[in-house]
C-alpha cells in the first residue's frame, strides 16, 4: 500500500473481531514505525503503554464512560499514549512561543500508529473520551494520559464508509 491507498482505507474501527488476536510481529512493526514519528526537538515527549488481556478489559472500561467507546471492550490491544516532560529546548520553545508541542507531537505520532496498522490490516480508532486517573492506575503512569488507541482486527460487518471530508476548496487556501 503506499500512503495515499493507506490514507483512502484507514477509518475509525467500532467493531473488532474478538476472537482474533494480533500477531506479535504486526505489532512489534505498529510499535517500531511509532518510534520514527517526527517531534518537536526529537524529544518525543509521551510514553506508549501497551495493554493487553486484563489490562486491556480494564482500560476499555476506563474509555468508556456515559455510554461511549462500547466497542473498545473487543478490542485486543489498546495503546496508552501518555505526556512525558519536553526534552529542554522543546519546554523553552514551548514557553517562548505559547505552543503546546506535546499535543502536537502525540497527534503525528497517532497518525504514524494508525497508517502502520492500517497497512497490516490492523483496525484502529483514536480515543479521547477516557478516565485519566483510572488509567494512570491500571498502568501505573506520572504522565498524563492523553489518547487510548483500540488495535484490532476489524469484524467482517465493518466495511468501509464514504469519508465525509470538507471540498479542498473550502480546506485549502493558495497565498502568493
């Protein structure tokens, strides 16, 4: 798949194929593509948690709160991503500039997650709604928890919607 192929197929997977779990060697490849996300300073600034089996059923319910996220208990790996402190010239830049390089750092690595997975046929849904204390202690973390990642096989009735995007026209503006 090149980018754009894995671009067009990526989607935010809300029905996982529970009895199917995946093969460590696409998730060492998931991890190891994580590794080489750009950020600010080289920093990388957060931490990822890999929980499985229990830890897994636990986290799920923590993203799950006032009804949402009922999928994620199918999941068979969700990823923690939690802040880690700037390296020192990214907290200065920070500082000086009034920019939060942390989130936008977890944001291009959460891209990188979801492109990898969607190349190995892996499904992925990026979640903000979630309980950051429980979190922080199922996965006895300092750091803040900022996004849970669901990984896992997609069920055979979650086919490929039409992606609802704004015309590039509206998206897009040309200055000369």
């Amino acid at each position: 798949m090149n980018f754009t192929e894995i671009a067009e197929s990526r989607q935010s997977c809300r029905s996982y194929d529970s009895d199917r779990e995946i093969e460590q060697e696409k998730l060492d490849r998931i991890l190891s593509t994580a590794r080489l996300a750009p950020s600010a300073c080289n920093g990388q600034p957060y931490h990822i948690t890999v929980c499985k089996g229990e830890s897994a059923s636990k986290v799920a319910r923590a993203v799950q709160g006032m009804g949402m996220n009922k999928f994620a208990a199918d999941a068979p790996v969700l990823l923690v991503i939690s802040e880690k402190p700037y390296v020192p010239t990214a907290a200065l830049g920070a500082k000086v500039k009034g920019i939060d390089y942390r989130s936008i750092d977890i944001g291009i690595l959460a891209a990188y997650i979801t492109a990898e997975a969607t190349a190995n046929g892996i499904g992925s849904c990026i979640l903000g709604w979630l309980d950051d204390e429980a979190i922080r202690g199922i996965c006895a973390l300092d750091g803040a928890v900022k996004l849970v990642i669901t990984l896992g096989y997609p069920s055979e009735d979650d086919k490929l919607r039409t992606k609802k995007r704004k015309d590039i026209d509206t998206l897009v503006s040309i200055v000369e």
